[in-house]
C-alpha cells in the first residue's frame, strides 16, 4: 500500500511539473520541520531568461517585451505542514495595479488587496499591461510570501525590458500558420541549436552540410516553424508539424521527419529539443550570366531639354545631355550611338566611351564618364555631350572691351554680345620651329604654332579678338614623340643607332578657334562678328645622326651596363638577406606552434579529467536528488495516512475521546507529549512542547471537554456505530486520500482480530486509531530525520557539482585560449610568411627585370659597336 501511494504521489508531482510558459522562478526555505516554497510563472510574449538567484532567498526571472503587451505573473505560495501562508505585493512601477487576482465563485477577481492569504496554499494572479511609448524602460516587479514558523520571506522578482513593438507581416493564407524566423549559427562542425522564444525552454538542432557530404561551419541558419494540421497556435512542441529551414546562398528546405527529446533540471523545469538532424542543402543556381552587349549603333532620342537615357541591354542604360557649342540643349534630337571598346570586343563592364553621331554636328566620342552598379543594375551618365555644328550657324557669348580713342580721359565700354558665329571657317597656321634635329641621346627641340588670320569678306574691319574652343592636339611620326602644352611643343627624338642616319618625320597642330572681327564703326557705335574657325598646320622635320652621336650613344649605354650591373648585384644580396630571414624565423615560428600544440594536448587532457569529474559528480547529484525525492514522496504518504487518521479518531464523539485520557484534573501533572496530544486532539491546534502558552491551551482543551463531557456521559459509553468518512478533505488529491482511507480501514480490521469494525466499541476504536497514530507520527518523524539527511547529502552533492562545472569550465576556457593562441600563431607564421614570400617574389621579378634590362643593353652595344666600326672606321 505505501508502495503504491509512493508512485501516485510521484505521479502527481511529475504532472504538476509538466507546463508551458514562458519561464518558471522557484524558492524554497525549510526551518524548524516546516517548509514554504514559492514560485512564480510569467506568461508574457517575448524573450526570457532565468531564473536566477541573487541571493538565497530571492529568485529572479528577466524577459524582453514589447511595448503595449499584456502579461500575467501567477504566484503560488506553499506551506508544509499545512498552515497560514500569505503573499503581497512588494513593489510594482508607478501607476501600475496593486491589488492581486484571485479565484472566486468559478472565476478569476480582483481582490482589491495587495496581500492574498490562505490555509496550507495560496495561488493568485498579477495581471500588468506595459505602457506603450516606454520602449527602452527597464520595470521591475517584487513579490513575497511568508509564513508563521518560519524565520524571513521568499522574494520573487520579475524584470522587464522593454523594446519598441514590431507588427509582423501576417503569412499567406494557403500556407497556414507559421513561427519565425529565428536565426543561429553553426559550429565549426556544422552543428547548430536555435532556441524558440515563443516556446519556453525549446530549441531545434541539427547538422548542417552540403547533401550530407561537406558539413558547413560558421554560416548563418533560419528556422520557421509550421504546426500540425489543426492546430492553429503553436504552444507545445510536440505541435510542430514541420521545420523550414534555409541559409544565405542555399535555398530553403522542408523537415518533416523530426524527433522530441525531453529533459527536466533539479529546479523542475522542463527543456524540449527538436532535432532536424542532417540536413541536406543543395547549392543556389548559378547566377544568370551579364546582359551581352549591342555590337551595332543603338538610336535615341532627347527630350525637351535635351537628356537623354538610352537601353544598351537589360539592366543596362546610358544617360546624358546633348548641347551645341556648350550652352545650347538639343530638344527632342535623334541621336545614333555606339560603344567603344577597351578590348577587340564590345563587353559592358569595360567599356573605353560612347560615340554620338548627329545629324549636321561633328561626330564626337565621349571617355571620361561614370558607371553605378547596384542591386544588378548598371547605369553610365556621360554628362554633357558637346557638338560642334557642321557649316552652321550657333550662337555664342562674348565679353568685349571696346578700346575706343587713346585719349587719358575715355574710359572704355565694356559689354557683352551674342554672336551668330558661320562654323566651319579654314585657317591656315605656322609651326615654326628647326628643321633639322641631330639624333643623340636626350635631343630635343621646340616648336610654337601661329595662325596669320585675316577677316575675309568683312569689310572694313580687323581682327579684334580669338578665344581658343579646345587644347591644341599635336602628333608627331614615329620614331620622334612629341609633347605639347597650348601652342608650344617639344619634339624629341630617339637615340642613334646607326651613323649618318637620316629619318623623315612630320610634326602636325590641330584646334578650333572663335574669331572676331569689327565688321562696321561708327561714330561710337562698333559692330562685330564672329565665326567658329577650324585651324591645323603640319611641318616635315629631318632627323640626323653622325658617327660621334653613335659613339656618345655606345659610351652612355656602357655606363648604364655597369649601374645595371651594380643595382642586380644589390638586388641578389637583398634576396639573400631575406631568404636568410625566412628561414630562421620560419624555424623560431615552428617552435612556438610546436610548443602550443604541445600545451593544448596537455589542456585536451586536463580538460578531458574535468570533464569526467564532472559527469561523476553529475551521477552523485542525480543519485542524491532521487534518495531526497523517495525520502519527500514517503514523507507525503505518511503525512496524508497521519491526516485519515487524525480525521477518522475526531470524527468519534468528543466526549468519549475525553474520557480516554483518564481524570482531567491531572492535566497539568501530564508530561508534555501528553499535554500536546490532548490539545491536538481537541483543539486541533499543531502547538509544540516548547509553547510558553501551553498550559493555557491545556486549560481550554480540559475546558472543552467537561462541557463535552458531562451533558452526554451516558452517550459516550454506548456504541456509536462504524468511523465517520472524510475522504477527499485531506490536502492530497482525490485518488491518494481514498488510498489513505482504505488504509486506515484496513489497519483498524487487522487490530480487531477479524471483528467486524461496525460491531467495535468507541473504547476499542479509540484504542486502534490512536496506536495508529502514535505509530504513523513516530514513522513520520524518522521519515523527517531521512528527508533532512537527504537533503543535507543532496546540497553537499550539489556543491561539489557546482565546483566540478566551474572546474570543467575553467579548464574549457583554458583550452579555448590556447587553441585561440595556437590559430593565432599559425595564421601569424603563414601570414608572416606569405609577406615574406611576397617580397622575395617581388625582388625575385626586380632581379629578373635588370637581368633583362641589362642583356638588352649589351645586346644593343654589341649592335652599336659592330655599327661604329662598321661605319666609323
């Protein structure tokens, strides 16, 4: 039979154990044989954390919530033996409620009282909405519960952060329900656990790999959620009907196949994993290839001012402003345009510039421009395209000077004119210049352009002013290069390499130019004109060489051998010093990763020895937790039998229980266990031996019975029949406490040597059921003496377990920062290394550079020297 309550008792634990909130904040004080426990479960959406203790009698729960949510604390206060127990509320934010929720008449009411009270427990509800507009806030809400007997208060603390509210975008309406996503990342091993804030103490696990084959550390993992068919809130994990899950560059997969595993810490909360296993992500499509480019001219058109935005393939355009001599738009112009390549083929993304072609203006080619790329879209702006008109008019703005007479008292008008300019006007200029330059070494000479203009057919009239359109292009024939700045330009020439050479070349100077001549003057009155003028001149130059030159030349690219020489020497000894380097500090390096390696191994150990001390001391606590729980459940059982029993023994008449402790007038000569039985069995007061109130109670009790007593003598001595049931009163469920009356019933046929229980005496009755007693309270005090035993064995295993994991924690850290230490310096020799071998590269290429340099030196004077004494001797 006390097996069998031992596992009802169990039962009901484990199922009162068994909840989903958002968290759950236990406490406990046990002193002078009672105990109070008080704990508290906050259902709130967000994120929680906790509980932990700040102190030994305080635990503390922390959430994130949004703004504007509604939560609810529900509280419960415990006390064994049953007794008064209270609770209130410590402290809440300002203009928060401050009156507790309790259960009254089939439903949950405002109490209007910050302190609920009960007998053996309390349960009551805080309900607290969070203000909007306070994200950021941090509030905190204090509640305790007390109780007579017992030295201090439990306090529960819930903290609450607020963050800003965040609507999320409703699911489509075929795909049903879902929840996420939420993000995590894999280990290095590919693994990844991604908790579920929504469900408490719940995560999905799982592997992540390349379809089973290459595992993928370190990457970015989501996880939404689906709920079994049905079901339309997700509030257990064993609702969860499938798992999407998808990572960056992998598309998204659906697990259907997954499996529930639970387990249960030593403070009764419950942690549920979801476990994916493998999962199989096949690789993202490659990504569609780059719009292919239009070979031929593409057609466009401006709009009214001008701008234009031209398709040169999908996701690709061109955009600009068409103008004529700078100032003027081109509204609603055709326009045909063409790509210019870098390369032999047209490709988009390494385009040279743009060419336009309008009808009537010079076809004009556009290099200097900008490109975006963004999202896949590629954008080219040109900015202004300028044109020049083909023999047309246009007009442009000049600012004049009139130099009027050269008197000292005219002051001259100055003014600003637009000009109607006839374009394409031919002028011819003079480069003037040598015309023969000796081929040395490093020669050179200058040449300036001029343009004799003259105001042709306008008349009378002279030039008054010209205004260079552009930079003077100068272009010079091989084998001379030219330099040129505005009119001047230097021409130089190649070093000899043969004697009395001579080599034609032709120097040429192209620019525009806008003239402005007087067209007609009057007394104070000038009228002008001008045109677009389109001016080049070219000049043949001879090149000459003697046979002094070529031996200058031979003497100079000797001299040049041996710095050649000198520098690739240099160059060697500096490869040298460096390969030196590298291998001496490669050798320091290699010793150090050996040294690390070697103390990591010995960590791996140390670690690995934790480890083990840790589970050993997991495997004590476990062993104590289970003897602390056989101890409580046994101690329940016994209680609640001791409970039947004292309800069965007072459900006999009070007079004949009275009578059974023999003359009344002796009370005070009793010993005290016998005092506090008395008192016990007719007041029902759990007093103790060391109440300093004792006689009193006793003297009530006496009191009580002489009135019990002597009214109803005669009744007392007739028998009163069978025990008078009070089954489902005890503070045990329904089922346990018939269990109990069963057993009490059982034992009071036993002790009547096989008489029937309704034919006994009260005299015999009170006989059984208080040997009963004494026998249930002496089984229950040793059962207290176990359970304190127990639970002084389970906070010693608890200590020691506590010790073994920060132990094992330390030594993990330790590992952990040598084997960061131990990548470092990898990383650091082959980064040192590659640095090193990028050098050597680099001097090895200077070296093979001057080697080249130098065999084309020796070739060209052996060239040279054969020359001279060929020509020269």
């Amino acid at each position: 039979m006390v097996r069998r309550l031992v596992w009802v008792f169990v039962l009901a634990v484990l199922w009162a154990s068994l909840g989903w909130a958002q968290t759950y904040g236990p406490g406990e004080i046990y002193y002078g044989g009672i105990r109070l426990q008080f704990s508290g479960r906050l259902m709130v959406g967000g994120t929680c954390q906790g509980p932990d203790y700040p102190a030994s009698n305080i635990s503390r729960i922390r959430c994130q919530v949004a703004e504007g949510s509604a939560g609810i604390v529900e509280l419960r206060a415990i006390r064994t033996p049953t007794g008064a127990v209270n609770m209130r509320i410590e402290s809440v934010p300002g203009g928060w409620p401050r009156s507790f929720w309790v259960y009254q008449q089939d439903e949950w009411r405002d109490s209007r009282s910050s302190v609920a009270s009960g007998w053996g427990t309390v349960e009551a509800q805080y309900r607290f909405t969070v203000p909007p507009g306070s994200a950021g806030s941090t509030f905190a809400l204090r509640f305790k519960a007390w109780t007579a007997g017992v030295i201090g208060e439990l306090e529960l603390r819930v903290i609450l952060e607020v963050v800003r509210a965040v609507t999320p975008t409703p699911p489509p309406a075929e795909a049903g329900p879902s929840y996420g996503p939420f993000t995590g990342t894999t280990d290095e091993t590919g693994r990844f656990e991604v908790p579920i804030p929504s469900l408490p103490n719940t995560s999905v696990t799982g592997k992540l790999t390349e379809c089973t084959v290459v595992p993928l550390p370190n990457r970015e993992v989501s996880i939404t959620l689906v709920p079994k068919p049905g079901i339309g809130t997700l509030t257990r994990a064993d609702q969860i009907g499938a798992v999407c899950l998808s990572s960056p560059g992998y598309p998204e997969v659906t697990i259907t196949q997954i499996g529930l595993a639970s387990s249960m810490d030593m403070f009764g909360r419950t942690y549920t994993t979801v476990d994916v296993g493998t999962v199989c992500l096949q690789p993202a499509a490659p990504p569609t290839p780059p719009p292919v480019a239009p070979t031929g001219p593409i057609t466009g058109k401006t709009d009214n001012e001008g701008k234009f935005t031209v398709t040169l393939a999908p996701g690709a355009t061109v955009t600009g402003r068409l103008s004529e001599c700078t100032v003027k738009p081109l509204p609603n112009q055709e326009f045909t345009l063409s790509l210019v390549p870098k390369g032999e083929t047209v490709v988009l993304e390494d385009l040279a510039g743009f060419t336009f072609a309008v009808p009537g203006y010079t076809e004009t080619t556009v290099t200097k421009f900008s490109k975006l790329s963004l999202f896949g879209l590629t954008s080219y702006s040109v900015g202004d395209v300028h044109l020049t008109p083909k023999c047309a008019a246009c007009r442009y703005p000049i600012e004049l000077r009139d130099p009027g007479p050269r008197d000292v008292w005219y002051t001259p008008i100055r003014f600003v004119q637009d000009f109607d300019m006839t374009c394409c006007c031919e002028c011819e200029a003079v480069i003037k210049g040598p015309d023969l330059i000796q081929l040395r070494h490093g020669a050179s000479a200058e040449f300036t352009v001029n343009a004799d203009l003259q105001c042709t057919e306008h008349s009378p009239g002279g030039w008054v002013s010209w205004y260079s359109a552009g930079d003077i292009r100068w272009r010079v024939s091989e084998p001379a290069s030219v330099e040129g700045t505005g009119r001047q330009a230097t021409v130089l020439v190649p070093p000899p390499t043969k004697a009395n050479q001579y080599v034609q070349v032709i120097l040429t100077a192209e620019w525009d130019q806008i003239a402005i001549c007087v067209v007609q003057r009057a007394t104070g009155v000038l009228v002008y004109n001008a045109c677009l003028t389109r001016c080049s001149a070219s000049k043949v130059i001879l090149l000459t060489s003697e046979c002094v030159d070529l031996k200058r030349e031979i003497d100079r690219i000797r001299g040049e051998m041996a710095a050649q020489e000198g520098q690739e020497k240099a160059l060697r000894e500096k490869l040298a010093d460096l390969e030196e380097r590298l291998r001496l500090k490669a050798s320091d390096l290699e010793q150090e990763i050996r040294r690390l390696e070697q103390k990591v191994q010995d960590l791996i150990r140390q670690e690995a020895k934790a480890k083990a001390e840790w589970e050993a001391a997991q495997r004590e606590y476990e062993a104590a937790k289970a003897a602390y729980d056989r101890c409580e459940a046994e101690l329940r059982v016994l209680e609640g039998a001791l409970h039947a029993a004292w309800e069965r023994y007072r459900g006999l008449p009070l007079a004949a229980r009275c009578l059974a402790y023999g003359r009344l007038a002796d009370a005070l000569k009793w010993p005290l266990s016998r005092k506090v039985q008395f008192i016990r069995d007719v007041l029902e007061e759990n007093v103790g031996e060391e109440d300093p109130q004792l006689d009193l109670w006793l003297a009530i009790a006496v009191d009580k019975c002489k009135k019990a007593v002597l009214p109803r003598l005669s009744e007392a001595l007739v028998d009163l029949g069978g025990l008078v049931s009070l089954i489902g009163s005890n503070p045990i469920d329904a089922a346990a406490s018939q269990a109990l009356s069963e057993f009490v019933s059982r034992y009071i046929q036993e002790k009547a040597e096989g008489k029937d229980p309704r034919q006994l005496t009260v005299r015999e009755k009170l006989s059984i059921l208080r040997g009963l007693i004494d026998e249930l309270e002496a089984r229950l005090r040793q059962a207290q003496a176990q359970r304190e035993a127990a639970y002084r064995q389970l906070r010693q295993a608890h200590g020691q377990l506590q010790r073994a994991r920060e132990a094992w924690q330390t030594w993990q850290q330790k590992l952990q920062e040598a084997e960061r230490q131990l990548e470092a310096a990898r990383r650091g020799k082959e980064a040192w290394e590659a640095a090193l071998h990028d050098q050597i590269t680099a001097l090895s290429e200077q070296i093979d550079a001057a080697a080249s340099a130098l065999e084309k030196l020796r070739r060209l004077a052996d060239e040279l020297a054969a020359e001279y004494q060929r020509a020269c001797r």
